[in-house]
C-alpha cells in the first residue's frame, strides 16, 4: 500500500487538530508513514502539538511525528503539504478589521482594505513556502493551501511560480453546501454545484440533488431565512458563533433583491457594506470572537491536559474544514477526478472574463491537477462586480510587485467597500504604519 509524508505548514494553526484527526479518519485509504508539523512560531506549535500527539495516540498510534521550524527537516521527500499560514496572526487580524472600519468601512479578514492587507504580508512568505517545498520535496508533492486572502495569493503564485504544484482551496462553498444540505434534508455528498466567481465572491447558479436542481427551493428558504438552518450548533460548531449566524442569515436580503443565484456569504461585504459596517461592533470584531472563542477553548484545552492528563475533545473539530482539504488531498493521490470548487487560472472557463484571471469554479481533480469544467458566458452584473474586485486584486499584487504606493492605492480606491480616494489613502497609510515589520516597502 502506498504511503506518504505529509507536512502541515502552519501547524501552530487552532485547525491542525481538526485537520490531524480527519487525516487519520482516512488511514485505511490515505495511509500516512510520516506526519510532520511546520511553523515559524515553535511555541505556538509545540503547544497545538499537545493535542496532536494525543489524536494520533489515540488514532494511528505507531506514526511517526515531527515537529520542526527548520524548513529542510519539514519539506525533504515530503508527498504533501498542506499550508495554512496566518502571517502575522490573529494580532496582525485584529488591525486588519479595525482600521478600516475606524473609517466606517468594512474591516474583514480577507474583503476589503482588511484583506489587502493580509494579501500584502502573505504575498512573499508563500512565495517563500514554494520554493522551499521545490527544493527539498519530493517532485511530484502537491501543496493543498487554505492560507488567505486566497485570491490574492493564488494570483501572486500565477505570476511568480506558474509552474508549481499547488492547488489553492477554500472551505466556504462546502460550507454553504453543508448548510444546502442541511436545508434540503440530504448529505453533502449528495450535492453538485454549478458555481462562478473569484474566491470569497461568487454565485452558486445550480444545486443538483440526483439531476433535479434543487436551487429554486433553496431561494425560496434562503428569501426568508438567509442560509440558517433549524439549529446551526447541530451544523456545525464555529459557525453557529454570532456573526457567521448573522453572515448566513444576511444572505436573504440578497436572494431577495437577487433571486437569480444563491450568492457566497462574503458578498454582503461588497453589496451590503453599509448595513455590515452599522451593525458591527468596532471595538470587538471577529478577530477578538476568535481569540476569545477557537483559539482560547484549544490552549485552555493544552492547560487541562498538561496539569490533569484529560483531553477536553470538544476543543477542537474536524467539521468541513478539516474533511474537504483531506479530500481534495485523496483525489489527487489517487486521481480519483473528483469534483470540487477550486481557485484555478481561467484560460476560457469563465469565457467573458479573462484568461489570466484565477477564479473559483468547479473543477475535476486528477493526479495532475484539476481540470476545470466550462462555465461560459456570465450575466453582467456578475461580470461587472468580478471585473471590478479582480482588477483590485491584480493591482494589489502588481503594487507588492513593483513596490508601487500609487498601484497600492489604486487597489484600495478600486475595492468596492471603499468610497473614495481620499478615504482609500487614509486608510491605506494607516496601514502601512500598522504592517511596517510585514509589508514590502511602496515607494
Ligand atoms: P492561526 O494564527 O491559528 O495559525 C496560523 C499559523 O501560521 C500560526 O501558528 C503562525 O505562526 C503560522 N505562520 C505564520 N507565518 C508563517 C510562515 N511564514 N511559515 C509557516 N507558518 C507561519 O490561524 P488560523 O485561524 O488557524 O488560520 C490559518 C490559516 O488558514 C489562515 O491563513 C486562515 O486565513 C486560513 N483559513 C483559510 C480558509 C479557507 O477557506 N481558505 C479557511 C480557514 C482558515
Ligand atoms: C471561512 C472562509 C475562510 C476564512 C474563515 C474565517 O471558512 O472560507 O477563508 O478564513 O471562514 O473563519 P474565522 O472563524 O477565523 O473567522
Ligand atoms: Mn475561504
């Protein structure tokens, strides 16, 4: 049978647990000889560590376990990795959220100022990340990547490293696809999803459910209750915290006004910006609920286990998160051509939108990579929002490219959260006072 080393880069992550124990839930299928976990901050992965070792003692006993900063150790022979890197972390997050909105615009992990920002740290550390996965790994080892803002970062790997073996992912339509499911009284698994748009902004157009499209039900529900289901904690933990109920539930005023397509939850960012940024609490964002919530329940959880010797399972869990990068992972090694919504380069999918632009659509994934299934022409009020946030994402990344303050600025005027140059510098500056250890400089 075949077996592969695996490497979990971000492995201080409050998702490696979760990630560890889906991993080993697929053993008889996906059997690891080697798992090692990667990051920069060895205390904040020593102690995530505390748990790990007690998943795999508990599922895959005889595993071997690394634990290492040093990117040699953590990438020789490696078959896969999966990165996950929050540069600058849940501190640099906090900021991110707050400037923006000390300006009454929208302050959110990856849309908006928010988001260029984390897109402007994480830039040359995934750079950074390739090369160091192409020098020590395996040749054929793929990096499944969940680190943000994915759009923003898959178009910088387009532009620096076209050829590298990565496939970049997000977790929120299988997200929406649970809570679909949910809905609908069906499994997951029992979805196909026709979907457009770039990550973090697009439509679901058609939800099969045995060859019936099933999304006119769904605009029915989602009309009056948004994406909420019945009791969201049976659904899934995390998102049944107060602001993803109030995500899920902001999504019917937009199927109201936009019967047409089921939207991504993040478009009430960019289309209800104004009611977002009336009811949130700038003093305490999202940023904070995750401190105080994920990140504390699991180091509350190393507590108890080192002075009592008991694991605190509901700390952590695996939840779509943790099963869908494990499956993408699978279908890959085995080219089993699943299909799932992935980030890949257009090159005529989307086919009034540009070739070189990375959207999110449903592809097959084969042992080569994905094969992305053709979407056609786009209504144009879709293709004039994508348009817009593209050309702020490519600009964005030709400023981190070219050192270029006025491209910089450009990419924050062109962001639709944000309404005019003169706010979009304002905020702009501030955050190159905030991001001065991160950011590369503009000049
Ligand atoms: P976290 O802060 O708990 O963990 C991130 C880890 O990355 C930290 O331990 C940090 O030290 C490490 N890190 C930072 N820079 C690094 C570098 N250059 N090399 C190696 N490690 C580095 O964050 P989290 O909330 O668990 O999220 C982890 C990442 O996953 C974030 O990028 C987040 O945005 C992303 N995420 C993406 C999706 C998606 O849908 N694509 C879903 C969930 C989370
Ligand atoms: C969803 C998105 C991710 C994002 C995450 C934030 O899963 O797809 O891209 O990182 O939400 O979740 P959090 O709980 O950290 O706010
Ligand atoms: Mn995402």
């Amino acid at each position: 049978m075949k077996t592969f080393i695996l490497t979990i880069a971000g492995g201080g992550s409050t998702y490696t647990p979760g990630i560890v124990k889906s991993l080993l839930m697929r053993k008889d299928q996906f059997k690891l000889e080697e798992l090692r976990m990667y990051d920069i901050d060895a205390e904040r992965q020593n102690k995530v560590a505390v748990i790990v070792k007690e998943v795999v003692k508990e599922m895959d006993p005889s595993l071997k376990l690394v634990l290492t900063t040093d990117p040699e150790e953590a990438f020789k022979d490696a078959d896969f990795v999966f990165a996950q890197m929050r540069v600058g972390k849940y501190k640099m997050r906090e900021l991110d959220e707050k400037i923006p909105l000390k300006y009454d615009v929208v302050g959110q992990e990856t849309c908006g100022p928010g988001g260029m920002a984390y897109g402007l740290r994480t830039i040359f550390p995934m750079i950074e990340l390739i090369d160091f996965v192409e020098k020590y790994a395996k040749k054929t080892c793929w990096i499944v990547n969940y680190s943000n803002p994915a759009s923003i970062v898959a178009e910088a790997i387009r532009r620096l490293r076209p050829n590298s073996r990565i496939m970049n992912i997000c977790d929120m339509p299988v997200g929406v696809m649970r809570n679909m499911a949910a809905i609908l009284g069906v499994a997951r698994e029992e979805l196909t999803v026709d979907y457009f748009g770039l990550n973090h902004f697009g439509w679901f157009t058609k939800v099969y459910v045995n060859g019936e499209d099933k999304l006119p039900v769904l605009r029915e529900h989602a009309r009056v209750h948004g994406l909420l289901t019945e009791d969201m904690s049976k659904v899934d933990v995390q998102h049944s915290d107060p602001s993803w109920i109030k995500t899920y539930k902001n999504i019917k005023y937009l199927v109201d006004m936009f019967p047409e397509y089921i939207p991504n939850p993040y478009m009430q960012y960019y289309l209800l910006s104004d009611h977002i940024v009336a009811n949130t609490n700038k003093e305490r964002t999202r940023a904070n609920e995750v401190m105080e919530g994920r990140e504390k329940r699991l180091f509350d959880a190393v507590d108890q286990y080192l002075a009592t010797g008991e694991m605190n399972k509901d700390a952590f869990y695996v939840g779509v998160h943790g099963l869908f990068i494990v499956d993408v992972a699978i279908s890959l090694a085995f080219d089993l051509r699943k299909r799932f919504l992935v980030i890949v380069e257009n090159k005529g999918a989307i086919k009034n939108l540009p070739d070189d632009a990375m959207v999110e659509i449903p592809a097959y994934i084969t042992s080569n990579g994905p094969e992305p299934v053709r979407v056609g022409e786009i209504p144009t009020f879709y293709k004039g929002l994508i348009e817009q946030q593209l050309a702020a994402e490519k600009l964005l990344v030709d400023a981190a490219l070219e050192n270029s303050y006025e491209k910089a600025l450009m990419a924050f005027t062109m962001n639709k959260t944000v309404k005019s140059a003169f706010q979009a510098k304002q905020i702009l500056d501030d955050l190159i006072e905030a991001n001065k250890e991160y950011w590369p400089e503009l000049r």
